[in-house]
C-alpha cells in the first residue's frame, strides 16, 4: 500500500472545500439544534437552496457571483420562514419529520423534469465558475507545500471558503454570548417557563431557524464552488453525515461543528483510501474495492451510534449543558 499517498490525501481533505462546506452547514445545524433545541432533520434542503440559488442565479439571470450567493441565503431564509410558520409550534419529535419531508420535498423539486431548462434535472448545473473565477485576485500558478498544495483557483475557493466560516463563527459567538443567545439557551432547556417570563418563544424560534438555515445555506454554496451542483448529493444521508459531525464536536459549541466536520471528513477520506488498498493488498479478501468503499459508510453509521450512547455532549460539549438523550 502506498501509505504517502494515502497520507497526502488525508492531509489534503483538511482544507478541501467538503469539509469547509460541512463545517458552516454543522454550524447551522448547531444554532437550530445545539442552541434552541429544534430538532432539524433537513438541513441537507437548506445546503441544496443555497447552491442551487448560486448556480440558477449565475446561468440564469447572469448575476455576478457574490450577488448570487446573496440570493441563495435569501432563497435560504425565505425556506426558513415558509416552513417555520406551520411547524415550529410542533413537538420536537414532528419538527424533525416535517423537516426531514421538506428536505426531500426540495430535492425532488430540483429532480424533476419540468423545470430542466432551469435547474437541470438529474443532470444537475455546471459551468458557473467564470464570474467567481475572474474575481480571484491570485496570480496563475501552483502554490503551497506538501499535501497542501493547490493552483489559485483551488486556493482562492478555500480562502472564500475560510472567510465565510470565520464570519459565521463570529456572528454565533457574539450572538451566544448576547442575551439573545441566553434565550434561546433558555427555550432549549424549557421554553413554557421561557414563556412564562414573558419572552415570545415562537419569533426566537424563527429567527433561529433563519440565521442557521442561511449558515447551512452558505456551506452549500461553498461546497458547489468547485464542481457542480447536483441533486443526488442533497439526500437524506447527507443530512446524517452532518448530524454526525456535529454531535463528534459537541452540539452546543461554537467551534465543536469545525472539528467534528474536520475530524469527519479525515476520517472519511482516509478510509476511503485505505480500504480499497487493503483490498488491492489481499488484506481484505472477502471485499471488492466497491464494497470496501461501502465498509466506510457502515462504519460512520457505527461511530454515530456510539456518540449517541456514549458521548452525546462530542468532543468539546460540556456534560451539564447538553445531553441528546435523557
């Protein structure tokens, strides 16, 4: 097996666009869940409007692409409020079937046919790049050392990419520590005495849902700058890969969704290395190299199982504030 190359790979997934995509959509998923308590099982929509929003906005209507990804978290908020409205007085076990329905109900939107000239069906959206290309301020060439070495195309996604989550973690941090964040702190731990004190628990509700709905939003955006937008990517198991990164960080931290979703996508991609080259080395005799890449998701689905049980507060959770399961 060739562990450098598995290794460089490894390395490399650090700053990869997925796992900054991953990142800020943990990070929303941790202000609807960690923060507020709202059980949110379809933040895989929410990823899927934002860059959907940016592709259509760029082929469609020609829109430069930094105002194209304003109209996708706008696209995001707007899907915020229209399913906020009938569904955030329901009890967390419903919100998270509504919301996991809304999500599929969006992809599937995006699937069909009937507006292929649009959003392209199955066959997805490609070929927006050369707005957000044309605004890279770095010259041609290949820069950087090791696993992290990139042209400055690839660079100048990541360094988007970096901002954008630097924002975002600023605005969660202040906003946590305000007494808004005490709050929605409050309606997570018991909302009727939160309501008893006066407060209108279904508009902090809301506007929770919108500020995590247009963070999820953005790491769509960032997730589709480098390739294509695609609708197979937006389904529900996608949804279940950013809960698992969430809950390995801690679900009521600011910086617990960064490390769970670097910590998942290492994961994944050195398993989805190493795997098949144990196959290839006859280490893994009873496997073809398709199975063993199956073998990967089978052992996240393990290693959720496990967080739940035995450490539902992840890495940097703190036990008193948050448990999933009591």
């Amino acid at each position: 097996m060739d562990w450098l190359q598995i290794l460089s790979n490894t390395g490399s997934s650090i700053l990869s666009p997925a796992t900054l995509g991953f990142a800020l959509a943990a990070l929303g998923l941790a202000v609807h869940f960690g923060y507020a308590g709202l059980l949110n099982m379809g933040i895989a929509g929410f990823m899927a409007i934002g860059a959907y929003g940016y592709a259509i906005s760029v082929l469609s209507f020609g829109l430069p692409w930094w105002l194209a990804a304003l109209v996708g978290l706008a696209g995001a908020a707007i899907f915020a409020l229209i399913l906020g409205i009938p569904t955030l007085r329901l009890r967390g076990d419903y919100l998270a079937i509504v919301t996991i329905a809304a999500a599929e109900v969006v992809r599937l939107l995006f699937l069909t046919t009937a507006f292929d000239d649009v959003t392209g069906s199955a066959d997805g959206l490609s070929g927006y790049h050369n707005s957000f290309r044309a605004a890279n301020p770095l010259p041609d060439g290949t820069y950087g050392f090791g696993p992290w070495t990139y042209t400055e195309t690839q660079w100048w996604v990541r360094i988007v990419g970096l901002i954008t989550l630097a924002i975002a973690v600023l605005v969660v941090w202040m906003l946590m520590r305000s007494p808004w964040g005490r709050v929605l702190k409050g309606i997570r731990e018991d909302e009727d005495a939160v309501r008893a004190l006066g407060k209108n628990v279904f508009a902090y509700k809301m506007q929770t849902l919108v500020l995590g709905g247009v963070i999820a939003a953005a790491g769509g955006i960032i997730y589709a700058m480098p390739s294509s937008v695609n609708p197979g990517v937006y389904v529900t198991s996608l949804t279940f890969f950013v809960w698992t990164a969430l809950l390995l960080g801690g679900a009521a931290t600011v910086f617990g969704p960064l490390l769970g979703s670097l910590l998942f996508w290492v994961l994944q991609t050195f398993l989805g290395s190493v795997l098949p080259a144990m196959v290839q080395a006859g280490l893994l005799p009873f496997m073809s190299q398709i199975q063993a890449g199956v073998l990967r998701f089978i052992l996240v689905g393990i290693a959720l199982m496990l967080l739940v049980i035995f450490m539902p507060q992840g890495i940097l959770g703190n036990k008193k504030e948050l448990t999933f399961v009591k």
